[in-house]
C-alpha cells in the first residue's frame, strides 16, 4: 500500500494553481448549486416541443418525500383505464391503501426470511442482506402482487397523511423493530422454540403500528362518482377487490417486465428470477432480460397501441428537477470539475454500482428524426405539478439508452423468439444479485 507523499501533494497543488480554468471553476462552484452550473440550457433546449407519438394522460401525482415511484406509477396506468371507461375527467387511486400492505408483506417476508436463515451466521451474505431491512422501493411485479391480493380504492377512500407522504422516519422505526425482531426469532431457534407463533405476534403489533401511522385500511366503501357529463352513479358497499374487478379489470397477468441489464452475471437473452426482500413472502421477481433496441421496439410498439409504458431508470444521472429533463449532453460535469472523465459503459456502470434503476415513471410519448428513429421521450412523472413541465419530464435517446434499465411490457407485443425465452426455465439469481436488473 503506497502512501501519498508531499512530493505528489505539490505536484498536485501546482496542477491545480496553474489551471485558469479550474480557478474560475472554484470562484463558482462558491456560491452556486453543481448541477446549476454544469446544466448547458441550450442543449437542453433541443428536447422541446411536440412529440409525434403521444398518449394522453389525466392527472399528476405527486409520491412527496417517499419511494413509491413504481406503486404511483403502476396506479397510474391503471388509472386511465379507470378513466377511460367511466367517462372521467380526472381520477387517481388511494397509494396509502396499497402502501399499507406493501409494508405489512415486507415485513412479513423479512421475518420468514429471517425464520429461513436462521442456522446462518450474522456474517453470511444471506444475513446481511436481509438485517440491510425493508424501504419504500419495488418492483412492477410487486405492485402486480398487491393489486391482485388486496384489490385497490380511490383516494378519497384512503387519502394520504403526513405519514404515508413523509416515510423516512417510519421506515427508520420500522427497520430497527424489525432488526429487534430479527434477533428474538434466532434466539428462539437456537433454544428450539415455536417461530410462527412468536412471528404471528410480532406481525400483529406491526400491524397496529401500521394502522397508527397510515389508518386503517377500508373493508368496503361507497363508489360514487358524476361522469363528464354530470350524471351521478353510485356503487355501494364494495371491496377493494370487487372495485377492482368490476372497474379497473386491467389483465395484469398479460404484462412482463422487459429489462436491459448487460452484466457478466445476467447476459442478454434470458429470463431471470429472484427473491427480493420487498416481495411477498410467497412471491418473486422475474424479468426477461433483452438489448436496448429490442426493449425500446417493444416500449415504441405499446405506446402506438395507446398504452402507456411503465419503466425504470436512474432518475440521478444527468437530470434536472425543476426543469423536468433527463440528457447527459446538458451537463458537462466533466468540464466543471477539470476534466476529470466520469462516464463508464453501461456494464461498467451497472457492475461497478456506478448506476443502476432508482425511479420508476411512466412514459407517455416520443419524438422521431427524419428517418423515424426516436431522439427523446416524454414522460409522466409522480414529482408533482411543480416540477418539469407541469409534471412531465423528458429525456433525449442518449439517456434513454444509457439509463433505462426495465420496461413493462404486453405479453402479446413479444416476437415468438422472445416469448420462446418468456417460456424457458428462469435462471435463479440471488436477491442480492437481482438489484442489478
């Protein structure tokens, strides 16, 4: 191990003093936000106006300070079917009912994890994943999960609280009772002891704890909504599973999460499945995993069908909130900071956690040069109206490719070649090697 010398330390500063530029640089950077000053306006100017291709939308939601970016933009989908077939100007699902149960089965999986490993040292790899605790983030196949067992509710049924919008605090809690519980259930192993009565009391106190923090969800409400032409209806006394059958009835059977994660652990062309500590305890995820032409071909194919396509993304690469876009040729982070070089592949970046999804919207559009080859996309987003474009972002093709990692995808859009690999047995990864996709 080569320790740092004075001498390198001068050559260094020397570098440094004798950059005009970088002077310059340190002058700025003073008194302004980083991303304010790499942000190029006029590059980015080039991702405005209208896009060829567009689905229209009902509505902005806004997750708060919570990573419920894949439930709000699952519902969303959903909602427009909602929308579409009831006559509705606007609508929007309760995300706190279907949040209260993404808890209550991650908590439930975390401890049925633990019961699993129980015989495991505190240092496997199994054990640290799993005392890494539960969060706020999913999967589509997730949100698949819960939809199906517990059905869903409008927002006025179940609306947000401080609680379901501001999570950090609760989570935080959570995972510490959790860890507590965590090392209970071992002990009680060791000693021979009955787990499953001892997780179903701890499941209850979660629960309550839940109900404290978030209310406690509806068995069965009144529907009543007016249309857009002002007519009244009334549907009362219904289940959350019933309004989803009777209202929503969106196949979620017939989608597929389409990825595109070029790893040595995950080549292209497979399925894969893993076991994730937000799944349900009875569940896992699965994900085909194709290349970014195939993937963008299916993406550009449902949205020409009128359905709007969920994905996932690194919402922290080369964006900017307020002005709602995503495009690594409107910053030049690299210039602000000496010319140091950033960018890595996309297997670099994924292998060496460079990168990787860390937001899930909805994409709602895209834009074509003259020979139809898409230059930028438009997206809904669930940041509220505030920011982008009243809500909706956009992102130029570089980034799409270099920063879009899944998208949910029509079973009946796949080639037969696909479907083909859709059929074959999943190659089994760890849960820790499922981040990557």
């Amino acid at each position: 191990m080569n320790a740092l010398t004075f001498e390198q330390l001068d050559a260094f500063r020397a570098g440094y003093e004798n950059d005009r530029a970088a002077r310059t640089a340190t002058a700025a950077m003073a008194k302004t936000e980083l991303g304010e000053l790499a942000f190029l306006p006029m590059e980015a100017a080039k991702l405005n106006g209208e896009f060829a291709l567009e689905v229209k939308t009902r509505g902005i939601t806004a997750q708060e300070k919570s990573g419920r970016c894949w439930m709000f933009a699952a519902l969303n989908i959903l909602r427009e079917v909602v929308a579409e077939k009831l006559g509705l100007k606007e609508f929007e699902f309760s995300e706190n009912y279907l949040a209260f149960f993404d808890k209550l089965e991650k908590c439930n999986n975390f401890l049925e994890m633990v019961i699993a490993s129980a015989d495991k040292t505190l240092d496997d790899r199994m054990m640290e994943y799993i005392l890494g605790g539960i969060g706020d983030g999913g999967y589509w196949d997730m949100a698949v999960d819960l939809i199906r067992k517990y059905g869903v509710v409008p927002k006025y049924v179940m609306p947000e609280n401080y609680q379901s919008s501001h999570t950090e605090k609760f989570r935080k809690l959570m995972n510490d009772l959790l860890r507590k519980d965590a090392c209970v259930l071992r002990a009680l192993a060791a000693a021979g002891g009955d787990l499953q009565a001892e997780k179903q009391r701890m499941m209850a106190e979660i629960y309550k704890a839940e109900c404290i923090v978030f209310g406690e969800p509806v068995q069965r409400f009144d529907f009543t909504y007016r249309d857009e032409r002002g007519a009244y209806h009334a549907d009362r006394g219904l289940t959350p599973q019933e309004f989803y059958e009777r209202y929503v009835g969106f196949a979620l059977e017939d989608y597929i999460c389409v990825s595109n994660s070029p790893t040595a652990k995950t080549p292209l062309g497979a399925l894969y499945e893993f076991h994730y500590m937000g799944s349900m305890a009875e569940s896992n995820i699965r994900t085909l995993n194709l290349s970014m032409d195939e993937l963008q071909e299916l993406a550009l194919a449902q949205l020409r069908g009128g359905t709007p396509v969920w994905f996932a993304c690194d919402s922290g690469a080369f964006g900017d909130r307020k002005q709602g876009v995503w495009d690594p040729d409107s910053f030049d982070y690299e210039g602000l900071l000496g010319g140091a070089e950033l960018r890595m592949s996309k297997t670099d970046a994924l292998e060496y956690r460079q990168s990787g999804a860390t937001h899930a919207m909805i994409l709602v559009g895209a834009d074509f040069d003259k020979n139809g080859s898409p230059t930028r996309w438009k997206i809904e987003n669930s940041w509220g109206k505030e920011n982008g474009r009243d809500g909706y972002f956009v992102c130029s093709q570089r980034y799409f490719c270099e920063y879009v990692y899944e998208a949910i995808i029509d079973k009946k859009l796949l080639s037969d070649a696909q479907r083909a690999m859709l059929e074959a047995e999943p190659v089994v990864l760890q849960p820790w090697e499922g981040s990557v996709l």
